[in-house]
C-alpha cells in the first residue's frame, strides 16, 4: 500500500462496473479527448516551446496531427475491432460454435516519454481507451511543463476513476510500479526498460516495451544519392536527433562516399537548422547536452561539431571514418550526431550488425529490390523502411515495436488496440446430444474413432 493505491482501486472498481466496455462509452471518451486536445493547442504548443523550443510547425506535424489520426481511425473502426469474431469448429467438438471475445484487460500503466511528449504519451492512452480499459498516465518529469499541460487537461476532461495523470519522477514511478497493474505501457530507455520489465513481472503484469537501440542505415552504390541524403538528413536531424527511430548511424560504400557525404551536407546546409527556422530544437537538459559533446571525436569531424552549452544547441554534427569501436558507437546517441562507418563488403558489415543488440529501425537505400530483401532478411530489428527514413511509424496498419532489446509487442492502428485486449476463446456446445467415445470405459474401437475424428 502507497499513496496511489487508492486511485488504482477506484479505476479497478470503475472498470468492475463493465461501463468501459460498451462502445458508445468508449467513443464518447475518445471525442472527449479529441475536443480537449483541440481546445488546448495553443497550451500544448506552448508547454513544449518551453521544454524544447519546439516550432508550432513541428508540434502540430510530429505530435498532434498523429494523435488526431488514431483518434479518427479509432472511431471509425472500433465497432469491428472489439466484435466478437466466429471461427471454424474443428470436426471432434461437433457440434458447437467456436468465438472470440475482445475484452480490456482492465486498469492500465502507460508512462510516456519525453522526446515526443504529447503524442508518446497520448497515442498509448487512446489505444488503452478504444480498448475499453482506464488509464493512470505517467509522463516524463524532463519535459516538466508538457507534463504539467497534458496532466491539466486531463484532470479537466475526465474523472480520475477513469483516465489520470500522476507526475513525478523516479520516486513517483517506483511507487507506481509497487501497484498491481493490468497493462503497462513503457516508453524510454532500456535501462529503465529493464526496471519496468523486473516490476511487472512480481506481479505477473503483461509489459509492452518501447525502447529503442542503435538504428543503422545503409546506402549502397546503386542508390539515389541525392533523394537519399535529403530523407536521411531530415529524419536524423528531426527534433535535434532525439528520436528513438532516427537513424543512429551510416554505413556508407566506400565507392560513393564522397559524393553521398556531398550530398548530405548540401542538404543540411540548404536546411539551415535552427530555433529560429522552426525546424530544431534544443538538448531536453543538460546532462544530455554533456553527454552528447562527450561524443563528438574531433578528429573525426567531418562536418559540424559547433554547440551553444547556454542554450543547449548542438548544430547538425557528422563524424567520418569511425568504426564499431568508436565512443559515438557504443550506445543509442539520440542527439544530432551522426556517424558514418565506410565498408567495402556488405555482407561483412550484415555480419557486424547481427554482434549487436537488435535495433528498433533499419533503413536501407538501394534501387536493387533483391538486395534491400537480402538485407531485411537477414537482419532482424522493430521495422525500417526501404529508401526511405522514420516514416513507416506513418501507416497505422504497420504495428510499430521493437524486438530483443529494442522492445517487447507493438501498437498503432489495430496493433494497439490489441496490445490492451485480451482475446478471450469460447466454445458453446448444445446438451441436446453427446458422443461418449471420450468417456469410460475406453476401448480400441473408441481409440480408433478418436483418431479418425482428429485425422491423425
């Protein structure tokens, strides 16, 4: 027993009244959000310009444009989502019927992360509501006055039976973590991951796991040079770098090294990052901004390497020539770094990224459909994209997750609907008639109907 117990045990005897289990009261739920969200924009927009000098461009387009499509695309397909679906009866239960029932699982954890702090922490929230579930949302402390916005809109919108927030730290989250939960939803770093996952497991919760790890890319000789510097350069220097599935680093062939590294600082150079542009932003705090200048070799310095500490600024870096040993390689930069690893044999460089821990995202830049295939065959990683960076976390219909260190289960679109459900199986079978080649005394002729029914 701690000071959120309480709280936990009214949503568990909210959730006993089964109200959250009807549609119409989960669509209602869901419009509420969406109103609230809309009404609260300018606030939102606001908070996270104070956390992170975030554009009103960015906020919109990276956190609140995706909400608004789940939301959407919740609405819409719910009603199919949560029907309970027949399936065949296998020939030894005849006769029967056979189903499945979608249920919420019950009072859910979600605790979101800082670095998208409106949509990693809502997105979870509105698939545990399609779901039929309550929530106590948990955001990150780092964004301070995003948390403080988001936990007010809340408070306004829902009552705490139902959908709470519960700001803090890592004080708050211990305590939290004490409770038993049905669901918890984890967002951050695999350290804390680890933390979250050891928790859960004393109380038998079911986890998902949304961690991230050291996303490579790889362009190859073939590839379109050009297109390919412009997606790569927007995606690794969106939010300054701070974007679990950003690429972490490049393996780039030696046959097109230079002109793909020409390419990728033009792009950089015509983008001209900064607050001012409204489209950068600066380091979340300063113990990441000490961290981040830590990386930065420069004797690797091929472009970049300029920091403001006072304002936690650093401007779009790329360090050449490293290897697999290099500091900036060891773990998840998450910053605006990028270091870039020249090969010659790629299945040489497939072979080095198989030693390491699973990332959450591969991306792979070639014209050679075979080759990409090849490539995504062999290694395993959450989801990527072929020629292309970050924006399969875009299409709903794809579940977006890690897999080994990268994380545990996956949401989005239907996806996340399932990872807040239980799918519950049911046989029904009539009394009007019962075959008694399963009961006592047995025999070889009962043994041989058994396996004729089962066709073995």
């Amino acid at each position: 027993m701690n000071r959120y117990t309480e709280i936990i045990e009214k949503q568990r005897l909210f959730f006993y009244t089964n109200q959250t289990k009807s549609i119409d009261f989960r669509k209602k739920q869901l419009l509420l959000l969406r109103d609230a969200l809309r009404k609260n924009e300018h606030i939102l927009e606001q908070a996270i310009y104070a956390d992170f000098k975030k554009s009103k461009f960015d906020t919109f387009t990276n956190e609140l444009a995706l909400l608004y499509l789940d939301i959407r695309e919740a609405l819409k397909k719910l009603p199919h989502w949560a029907k309970t679906k027949k399936v065949r009866t296998n020939l030894i239960n005849f006769p029967a019927k056979s189903f499945i029932v979608p249920e919420p699982l019950g009072v859910c954890l979600i605790i979101g992360a800082w670095n998208y702090p409106i949509q990693l922490s809502l997105a979870p929230a509105i698939a545990a509501i399609a779901a039929g579930n309550t929530i106590i949302l948990k955001p990150s402390e780092l964004s301070s006055n995003t948390s403080s916005v988001i936990a007010q809109i809340i408070k306004d919108t829902f009552e705490p039976s139902y959908f709470t927030v519960i700001e803090g730290g890592v004080e708050e989250t211990t305590l939290l973590l004490e409770n038993k939960f049905d669901k918890i939803f984890f967002t951050g770093s695999v350290p804390v991951g680890k933390i979250v996952y050891q928790a859960a497991a004393q109380q038998l919760t079911p986890v998902t796991l949304e961690l991230g790890g050291k996303s490579p890319t790889l362009i190859l000789p073939d590839a379109n040079l050009k297109i390919a510097a412009k997606r790569i350069a927007w995606a690794k220097f969106l939010n300054a770098g701070q974007t679990c599935i950003a690429p972490d680093y490049l393996l780039v062939h030696q046959q097109i090294k230079d002109k793909f590294l020409a390419y990728l600082v033009d792009e950089i150079k015509q983008a001209k990052y900064s607050i001012d542009a409204g489209n950068y932003v600066q380091i979340i705090n300063e113990r990441n901004f000490n961290r981040l200048i830590n990386l930065i070799d420069k004797e690797k310095i091929f472009y970049g390497g300029i920091y403001q500490a006072e304002k936690r600024i650093i401007e779009p870096t790329i360090l050449c020539d490293v290897d697999f040993n290099h500091i900036s390689m060891q773990d998840e930069i998450f910053g605006p770094i990028l270091p870039v690893i020249v090969f010659n044999d790629l299945q040489a460089i497939i072979n080095e990224i198989k030693q390491r821990p699973h990332p959450l995202s591969c991306y792979v830049y070639t014209e050679n459909k075979k080759t990409a295939k090849n490539i995504i065959h062999q290694l395993s990683f959450g989801g990527g994209a072929i020629n292309d960076s970050i924006m399969h976390i875009t299409n709903s219909r794809l579940p977006f997750g890690g897999v080994g260190n990268s994380g545990i289960g996956s949401y989005h679109g239907k996806a996340g609907f399932d990872a807040f459900t239980h799918y519950k199986s049911i046989l029904s079978k009539p009394t009007f008639f019962e075959p008694n080649f399963k009961y006592s005394p047995y025999s070889d002729k009962k043994l041989q109907l058994i396996r004729k029914f089962m066709r073995i």
